[in-house]
C-alpha cells in the first residue's frame, strides 16, 4: 500500500507519474480492480482533496465516439443526487490522464474485495437490502439506462460502512422498458446469491428472494415490488416476535392473577 494513498487503495495500484506546474493535480493512482470495459478508474489530489477520476482507456481515447460517450455518461450523471451514488461534480482534462469525469472520493472497498478478502459483515448484507434497492429505485425512478450492477460497482465507506454505487448510467430515457428494470432486479439476485454463497450464516428467506430475481420468470417488475418482498420478510419476523410478546404477557397476567 503506498505510504500517501488512501486506506483503500491495493496491492495491486499503480502510481502514474503527472507534471501540474500549477500545482492543482498530485498524486495520481490507477486503481485496476475498478477498471470498466471502455474506462479506467484513478484516485487523485486535487488542489490537495482526494477525488475519483473515470477516464477512456488509452485505445478509445482519441476517437470521437467515444469522447462522445463520455460526455453523455457525464451529462446523465451530472444531475443524479441521491446518497447511495456517487455524485459526478465535473469533467475536464487531467494531466497525463486526459478528459475526465471526476467524482467524489470514496474513502472504501468495492463489494468484490469485500467478498474475495472474506470480509463482509451483517451491515454490509443490511446495506444491500436497503441502501442498494434505494439507489436501484432511484435510478429507475428517473429512467437510467445503465451496465448491470455487480460486486466491483458497489462500494462501502470505510467507517461506517455505507454503500455507494458507482457506473450507474450512460444514457436517460422518457420510460424504461420492461426489460430494463427486470435485469436490474435479475443483477441485483445474482449480487446476493454471490454474497450468500460466501456468508458463513445462513440466511434462507433472503437466498428465496434472491433466486427469485434471478429466475427467467421471477415475480418482481419494479425494484418497489422487490422492496416490499423485503418489508414483508421483516414485518413475518416482527409480528411472530409481537405474538410471542402478547402470549408471554397474558400467561404472566394469568399467573399474577390466580397468585
């Protein structure tokens, strides 16, 4: 880990070389493991700030439709605010980098660090049952057409263990169709199967759920259906524990009485 990164960066960052004379850029790290298919992923300082950079690779670079992609990926996520995403702030060129999107640090590790380092906590199963659908249902709210959600796009703070969701939209449409919202829900199965099947606990209603979404004719069309599949697996829980209470209480109010 080198000795001026951040706690996240891994063994495997590579430190870039960058000339600012202004001073503004420093300290440049390319972070692999949350490389995308047309983009790499860096963490800088800026005027002194740790920020994210997501930047074309250097092959797609200089081709216009690209350069084009990157523009409209900015401009969708440009607007988004929601407090499981991370926020987009600006786009311009960095030295040695190029044109860029840059994003808020997340002081983290992605979900699939997590889970290869065997490191993954009641919280962070919690956070994915509800901070996970709450941005899935943001973003469908405002019709963002995006890649499939996967361990490597999820993220967790290093503190609290928060979750923020990265690669959330390339393109914004007038209505998302069907299919769109249902590999949503079909990604997000597959996200909580993997980290079922790496959980030493056993958590079947929540597996139920899960091999649900991913089945061809799973019965959730909106990540709301899928929300409240979860509400009702906690409302089971909390109305067997309410009974259990009221019987406790009226047994003892039974012995109280004929005492």
């Amino acid at each position: 880990m080198a000795n001026n990164g951040p706690g996240y960066i891994s063994k495997d960052e590579k430190l870039i070389p960058i000339e600012d004379p202004s001073g503004k850029w420093s300290e440049l790290y390319l972070l692999p493991e949350w490389a995308e298919e047309y983009y790499d992923v860096y963490t800088v300082k800026k005027y002194g700030k740790w920020v994210m950079l997501k930047a074309l690779k250097k092959e797609y670079a200089d081709k216009p439709e690209y350069r084009a992609m990157l523009e409209k990926e900015f401009d969708v996520r440009y607007n988004l605010c929601h407090p499981n995403i991370v926020m987009v702030n600006d786009l311009e060129v960095v030295p040695g980098v190029g044109m860029a999107i840059i994003t808020d640090d997340v002081y983290g590790y992605s979900l699939r660090r997590l889970i290869d380092e065997k490191r993954l906590t009641p919280k962070i199963v919690h956070r994915l049952q509800t901070q996970l659908l709450d941005a899935m249902e943001y973003i469908q709210e405002n019709h963002i057409q995006h890649v499939p959600i996967t361990p490597e796009s999820i993220l967790f703070t290093e503190y609290n263990e928060n979750l923020k969701l990265t690669n959330v939209g390339y393109d914004q449409t007038d209505s998302l169709p069907e299919q769109d919202t249902r590999k949503d829900i079909e990604s997000y199965g597959k996200v909580i199967n993997e980290v079922l099947d790496n959980l030493p606990a056993s958590l079947p209603k929540l597996r139920k759920i899960a091999r649900k979404c991913v089945d061809k004719d799973h019965p959730y069309r909106t990540v709301s259906d899928l929300q409240l599949a979860m509400e009702r697996r906690s409302s089971a829980q909390l109305y067997i524990f309410l009974c259990c209470f009221i019987i406790l209480m009226a047994a003892l109010l039974v012995w109280l009485v004929r005492g």
